[in-house]
C-alpha cells in the first residue's frame, strides 16, 4: 500500500504521514553475533572479509563506529535485556545453572505487555534452570540452547565434561542432531514470523553463535579464503557463513512484504576470542587493544547497525558514543510503546540516529567483568586490573589503575594516570558514586 510521505528532519529522514497514525507498530528483529570481533565487517574496516549481506544492511541503516557492550557473553546479554550496565543488571561475569535475577524487568517483558509477540532463538546463557530460562523472561517462544556453546552439529556442550546435549523448545528437551544449528534458528525464525497474525507485531531476539568456538564454517567459505593464514582463515570463514544466513533472513523479509515494517538491530555481544579453543584467535580488532574479557577497546566496542528502511536515514555512520543499554529506550520509543517505569541506564539514541549531528546521550559509562572495571567520560577511560588478552588463554591482568584517552591514543598502549593524576581522580570519584549508588557504598 502506498503511503503519503514527507522529508522532516537532518539526512532527509522519511516518515509516514497521516497514514503513519494509524499503522501497525512496527516488527523487532535483534541479531546479536558472537565474539564477533570490533571491525570484523567489512564495512567496519575489515578488508579481508567478504560480507556483502552486512554490509547491505549497513547501507540500509546507520552504523556506529563507537558502540560498546561488555567484554563477555553473560554480561553484555544482561545488558541488553535490562538496558542496564553490567553492575546494576546483577551479572558482571558468564551465567551458568543460574543468571540474570528474574525479578528484572526485560525489553521482551515489556514488548510483550505491549502487545507484541515475542521470540527468543538461538543462544541465551542467562541461566539454564527454568526460573531464569527466557520463557520466563519475557519470551513467548524459546528455541535454542541455555550454556554458553554448543558445537553446531551434535548440540552438545562445547567446554568441558561431562558431556551434555543443550538444545530446548520452550523448556523441553529436542534432538536435531546431524543439523547445523545457525540452520536451523533461521529456519525458526522464519516459521516465528511467518505463524503470526500479520496485525500483532513480533519482537525476534536472533542470537546467533557465529563466529563463536566451534568454529565451524561452510566448506565454500574454507575455500574462499584459501590464502588467508589461519586462524584468521577458519573464523573468516565463519563470519562468512553467517553473512549468508543474513542475506537469507533479509530475502524472506522482503518476499513476506515486511522489509519497511521491521526494525533491524545487528550487533556483536563483545570483541573477539584469543582463546585455545577458537585457535587464539582470527578475529581483527584493527590498532585497538584487547579482545573478548578485556576492558580495553577492543574487547567492549563492537559493531553495531540499525536499520528501518523508509523511517530511518539510510547509509550514514555515527561516530558519537553509543551502548547495547540503549537499545532497550530507543526501540520502545521507536515502537511507541510506553517507557514509564522502566529502570535503565540507556539513553534513547532515536535523536542520534536521525540526526549525525547530534550529541551522544552520555556523558559516562561505567563496565564490569569480575573484578575488572572501567568508567569512561569524553575521551578518557580508567580501568582497574585491566586484562591485557594473549593468544591460548595467554592473558595477563595489569594490576591498579590504567589511564587512557582515546583520541590522544586509540591503542591504549600508555599508561597515562603519572601524567594526568587528577583526571584519574576525578574518574575514580565518579566510580566510587557509581558504586555507592547501587550498593549503599559496599564495594568497588
């Protein structure tokens, strides 16, 4: 159906007009990769990789080049379901039996209380026992596994033993051996989408554990990057694999009529892995320091787009910071769904997004993992035994206080706290608040 529209707004933003009052809201799709590393797109900088579907998607919508997350799986997920940083959500490391507190409000509680069917599939690890699985979250559908990897044919827990199977439909127990697993989530997800009244809007959480350990890419892909020395090879591969599984997903959307009534969120949980297991490590993060489990950029700044062809600019980049809290305000406000009450750090980014030149809506961001923890405000960051990562688990943690300013040295490779003692001050004052606030001062 045509619609009568007209131009509001900086980058020639499009919006619906009279008929816009009366449409359904619009669909929620979150794709959230896995150790997907800070430029490993190539759009973000990688120019060894082939990704042609993200980077469409990227053409489609607004990419941040200064968007953060948590350095590992557990946290930065908590962040995103809460809108909560790290501390505040009650989940700085990886969850195991137990997670993510239940009594926490979630964007899929609060979608679904909107009238918005709700679906979490592919990976969760926000606690495997049932009071912390997504059904009881806020998810009208699970499918997917609870830990934190499995491999992707057999769908066993891909860690340590004893060996258990972790794949789920809504609390029970399914065997879909032999069958690739990013397969498969496409596969329910299209059936998600295309089961519903087309009248109710869905709001589709797509984890997807690509480019995680296993690494098991398509074989075409292996070829593809032939020339590439691995393990820059197998994860290249990897990525790969999923940029096909994005295109497919992209298509569906469009032969249902759904692209310009669905919102698309793409992003990464945390850096890459230099772990044994993903061959320490294949994944670029370009000159900034770090990966997966540290603080420094690169284990915390990902790649991230959003896209809402027809209502949101197209093919521009923000560079203003930006974090995986936000999503939570800014897709309900995008959704016109109500935001009273809701107990977030994350700001809004909808005036970011419209408009590049905007400013970012925070002034600091504060980052927990275990007993690591860092405050950023402007361009300086302060971290506390920061974790330097190494290839095969190598890493080692830099005890005290580390000092650094961004846009003085994006590398992060000096320790700035002798030459600026009072901005590291001043940084650790606003920690300190920030602890206090949450805990009655218990704690750093």
């Amino acid at each position: 159906m045509d619609k009568k529209r007209f131009l509001l707004g900086a980058g020639g933003l499009l919006l619906a007009g009279a008929a816009h009052a009366q449409a359904a809201k619009p669909n929620v799709i979150v794709i959230y990769t896995d150790d997907h590393g800070t430029l490993d797109v190539n759009c973000f900088g990688a120019p060894d990789l082939y990704t042609p579907n993200m980077d469409a998607l990227a053409e489609s919508g607004v990419r941040f080049t200064q968007f953060y997350a948590a350095p590992v799986s557990s946290a930065s997920r908590a962040c995103l379901m809460t809108g909560q940083f790290a501390r505040h959500a009650g989940l700085t490391g990886n969850a195991g039996l137990t997670g993510l507190r239940p009594e926490k409000e979630t964007i899929a509680e609060r979608m679904k209380a909107a009238g918005y069917r709700t679906a979490c599939i592919g990976k969760w690890h926000l606690g495997s026992r049932p009071e912390y699985a997504p059904n009881n979250q806020g998810f009208d559908y699970f499918w997917g596994f609870l830990g934190g990897c499995i491999d992707s044919y057999s769908h066993f827990y891909y860690w340590a033993g004893p060996n258990v199977h972790d794949l789920w439909r809504n609390g029970q127990e399914i065997h879909y051996e032999g069958k690739f697993f990013t397969a498969e989530t496409l596969r329910e997800a299209k059936e998600f989408i295309r089961e519903g009244d087309k009248r109710t809007p869905f709001f589709l959480y797509w984890a997807v554990n690509i480019p995680h350990y296993p690494l098991q890419p398509e074989e075409k892909w292996l070829e593809y990057y032939a020339e590439l020395p691995n393990p820059r090879r197998m994860y290249a591969a990897f990525v790969s694999t999923f940029d096909d599984y994005l295109g497919e997903l992209r298509t569906f959307l469009a032969a249902q009529g759904l692209t310009d009534d669905t919102i698309i969120v793409f992003q990464s949980d945390n850096g890459h892995s230099t772990e044994v297991r993903t061959f320490g490590g294949g994944g670029y993060c370009g000159d900034y320091r770090g990966g997966k489990f540290s603080l420094f950029e690169g284990g915390i700044r990902v790649p991230a787009v959003i896209s809402w062809p027809g209502h949101l600019p197209a093919g521009e980049v923000r560079e203003q910071v930006a974090m995986n809290i936000d999503w939570f305000p800014t897709l309900l406000e995008l959704c016109g769904v109500d935001a009273a009450g809701a107990d977030v750090d994350g700001k809004s980014i909808v005036p970011l997004i419209r408009d590049g030149s905007a400013a970012s809506p925070h002034d600091v961001l504060h980052f927990d993992f275990e007993k690591q923890w860092a405050v950023r405000q402007g361009d300086w960051k302060l971290i506390c035994n920061a974790i330097d990562v190494l290839p095969n688990d190598g890493n080692k943690t830099l005890e005290g206080l580390f000092l650094t300013n961004l846009k003085e040295d994006r590398t992060e490779s000096v320790n700035l706290i002798g030459k600026y003692p009072e901005k590291a001050k001043e940084l650790l004052k606003l920690r300190e608040a920030y602890v206090a606030s949450l805990s009655g001062g218990k704690g750093k």
